[in-house]
C-alpha cells in the first residue's frame, strides 16, 4: 500500500506542519503519542446517555470500537450526541423537540468532525431520530463511515389468565388508558412491557431506521434485527471498529471513492432501502427520513384537495374493512385537546378525527401522534374512525392513522380549512383523500383564513425560542421536514 495518500487526510491539517504546533500540542494531551501522527483520526460518534433504554448500554460499545480502532491502525476519538426518547417525550411538551432533534444532531456530528478535520466515522445509534441524524451527517461530510445500532429490546411477557402473552410499550399504553382494564393487570403489563435495554420491540421507526441503513449499504448484516442482549451482537462493534480502518485506507491511501457514503447509499441503495421499508411495513417515520415515495406494500401516499402535495398512511396496519372509509370530521387544533375529547367520549364511531397545526411549522416540531390513537383503541374505537393531522405518527401506531398531510395548517394548507361536520373520503386502494366541499366554499374560506392568519384558535402551548426558531426554517413534511435552505440565499 503507498505510503503517500492519494487523497490527503484530512486530519494531516492538525497534525502536520511546523504551523500545527498548537494542535498537535493539543493532540498529544488526549494521548496521541509520536507515533500516531499520520495515522487516520476516526471519530466514534456515540449516542450513549441513561434518559434513553435503547442507549443506556452503549457507552461500553463505544469504548469497544475505539479499541479495535486502535488495534487496526487508527486513532479513535469518542463523542456524543444528544438522543430523544420519544415514547419518554410522548404525551406532553416535550415531544415538540423529538423532530427538531434529528436536525441538532446532524449539525453537532458535523460541527465535531470538521472541527477536528476527522477522516472517517463509526456512527453508534440506535433510537428514533439518532440514526437518520447521524445520517444526514454522513451524506453531507462524505467521508468513510459505518453505522452500528444497540439492537432492540427482547419483547415484554406476562401471564394472563393462565396463558403466557407478549406485549409491547403499546400495549402498555392501550391497557392504562382502558377504564376496563384493573389498576393490578395494568400495572402487571407496564411492569413487564420493557423487559431489557434496546429499542422498543416491534417495527417502529427504531428498528425500521436500523434495518434500512443495512439496505443503503452503511451498516452490516444484522444491525436492524439482532437484540441487543444477544451475544452475537457484540461482533458487529467489534468488526465494525476494524472495517472503518480498511474502509478509511481505501478512500484515502488508494483513492478508491466507492468507500465513501454518497457513492454506497446512491440512488439505486435508496430504491433497495425503500422496497425493504415496504415489505416489512415499517414506520410511516421512514418517508421523512429517506423522502422517497411508496405507492405499494406497506406504506401508501395518499392525495387529494385536502392533502395537495400527499399525506402517508402504514397500510399494514389498516384493517381490510377501513381501507376505504367516509364520515364527518371532528376538528382539534392540538393533539392535547384531541387527547382529553377522545377520553371524554366526544370522539363517536365513524368520525375522521383531524388533529391540525401539529406540523413541523404549526406544532412548531411535528408531534407523535401515538397517544390518540392508542386512546381511540383503549375507547374502543380503533376500527370505528379514522385519524388525518399535519402531524406524525409513531412506529407503534396502527390503524386508520394518516399523517404528514401537506401542505400543514399552518402552512396554507386545506386541512386548515376543514370544520368539524364536514365530510371526508377516504381511498386507500385508489391513494385518494378528499374534503367534500364545494370548491367555491373553499375559496371563500381560504381568503377569511388569510385575513385571520394560519394559526391554531384558543391553544394553550408555551413555545420556546428554540423551537420558533426552528419553525421559522421548517418546511412541511412532504420536504422531509428540513430546514429551508433558500431561507438562508440572499
């Protein structure tokens, strides 16, 4: 191998050169002896932290890739991300900060490898919007990188009437909500729901994102799937510690660029990880993280007048007998409002719930919409309506559940124009979603909304800086719910 990069690394900035005193002086203080410098400086970028159970055993794996890093001829440097734990964040204010995270987290890994000029990542992740922040990352920077998840949880187990049942976070949650259910055997399900460390078992938007970085080709065989209590899964750290370094030689000592993400996860890895996001029917989350467009299996964009620009429903977990539906909306400007009406028994069968200003822009942060439809099960309602909002859904959800209706409210959109009695019409099999009102109605309606603005009418929401400031820049969902960079061109 030569001795002399065909492409410079990057690192060789700091390390090199009479000018870089000061950096290697800094270099040597983290332990970088003589000898290391010309080596490749490959960041560990961890997301471990105690808030989160699918995080809570990573801070050992990180050390653990670091290790063989060294081993196989590089120098690792360790740092962490934040991480959300949405099921935690669910519910009240904090999951308005579940999406803007992803955003957070891909600028900070970029902030820490440009920064330090690192030549390569390992990408430790493993809950909702770690892994597609961390991959956002990964495209922009370009450099070599392999993603290596915590692996999900083993499922959650109890007895129940003398036969042995499995259960999910979900479940827990359907159970407590349910004035049926005893306080005993709701706590007996919560109590034995998340039996270990890992992401939450099922395919939710966790595992989903895991099991498609292996189709995008940045992760190795078994990231999505393996739990993270077997012992196998301690391998794919291990081996991913010495492939970064052959990976990293690859791109920089023999100029080879198929070693690089933007050449691994192309346009075709994209196609491959979409048809494996159908097929197992995984999140409806996925379509914000990959933006790619699914017209059959697993997911469904649905379009209409009240959803232009389409809206995203996870057909797999839509009852035969719902695929098609009709009936008069009763509207809610927040999830919280929906939430208390749904448990007051407002809510009555054949209503298509429109929960609205719970966009990206609107909410400001696009909420998880897991609990009104987890208490429209737990009301006994969970085949008898449907649900539309500007919002998103959590990987748990199932049924009648249609999100990311764009353009959002607060954006113009026509769900901001539906009152409650109106009707909709709901075609799966024809990808269809309308609002039965006159055109001219609309109209008319349109220009009062815009004299009025595109805001929510009587909510009670505290909203921080941080997120103003992310709602100035977010565009709807059908976007990805990424900041609007033209915002940013003058």
């Amino acid at each position: 191998m030569s001795t002399t990069p065909k492409n410079r690394y990057r690192s060789a900035t700091t390390t090199h050169g009479r000018n870089m005193a000061g950096a290697r002086a800094l270099w040597r203080a983290t332990g970088v002896k003589e000898e290391d410098f010309g080596k490749p400086i490959i960041a560990v970028v961890n997301s471990f932290t105690q808030f989160v159970p699918g995080h809570v055993h990573l801070k050992d794996m990180g050390q653990l890739v670091a290790g063989e890093i060294e081993k196989a001829g590089g120098i690792a440097k360790e740092f962490n991300t934040i991480a959300v734990d949405d099921g935690i964040a669910m519910g009240h204010g904090g999951m308005l900060y579940s999406l803007p995270s992803r955003e957070l987290i891909a600028d900070s890994v970029e902030y820490m490898v440009n920064a330090h000029c690192a030549d390569a990542m390992v990408c430790i992740s493993n809950c909702d919007k770690i892994t597609p922040g961390m991959m956002m990352a990964a495209m922009r920077l370009n450099i070599p990188v392999i993603f290596v998840s915590g692996g999900p949880m083993e499922a959650g187990k109890t007895k129940l009437s003398d036969q042995i049942i499995k259960l999910d976070l979900v479940d827990a949650m359907i159970q407590g909500a349910d004035p049926t259910v005893s306080d005993a055997q709701s706590e007996q399900i919560e109590r034995s729901a998340c039996p270990t460390c890992g992401s939450c078992s099922g395919m939710f938007t966790a595992n989903s994102m895991n099991c498609l970085t292996e189709a995008l080709g940045l992760s190795q065989p078994g990231n999505g799937s393996m739990l993270a209590t077997h012992a196998d899964r301690e391998e794919l750290f291990i081996n991913a510690g010495k492939r970064i370094v052959t990976l990293t030689k690859r791109y920089y000592e023999q100029g080879d660029d198929s070693a690089l993400p933007r050449n691994i996860a192309n346009k075709a890895a994209f196609e491959n990880a979409m048809a494996l996001d159908i097929a197992m029917g995984g999140s409806s989350n996925t379509v914000l993280h990959l933006i790619a467009s699914a017209q059959e299996g697993g997911l469904a964009v649905l379009s209409g007048n009240i959803a232009v620009d389409g809206c995203i429903v996870k057909t797999a977990g839509v009852d035969e007998d719902n695929l098609k539906f009709q009936g008069p909306a009763i509207v809610f400007e927040s999830q919280d409002t929906a939430v208390e009406n749904i448990l007051a028994g407002e809510v009555k069968a054949g209503n298509v719930v429109v929960i609205r200003y719970e966009g990206p822009k609107g909410g400001p942060g696009m909420q998880e919409m897991l609990y009104p439809t987890t208490y429209l099960k737990s009301m006994g309602l969970g085949k008898a309506c449907a649900l539309l909002t500007d919002g998103r859904f959590s990987g748990g959800t199932s049924g009648l559940s249609i999100g990311h209706a764009s353009p959002e409210a607060a954006s113009g959109g026509t769900i901001g124009l539906v009152k409650t009695g109106d009707i909709i019409t709901i075609d799966i099999p024809n990808r269809s979603i309308t609002l039965d009102v006159p055109e001219a109605e609309l109209s008319e309606r349109r220009a009062e909304q815009d004299k009025l603005g595109w805001k929510p009418v009587n909510r009670q929401r505290e909203v921080s800086f941080a997120l103003k400031a992310y709602a100035m820049m977010a565009t709807s969902a059908d976007k990805g719910a990424v900041r609007d960079r033209s915002k940013l061109e003058g």
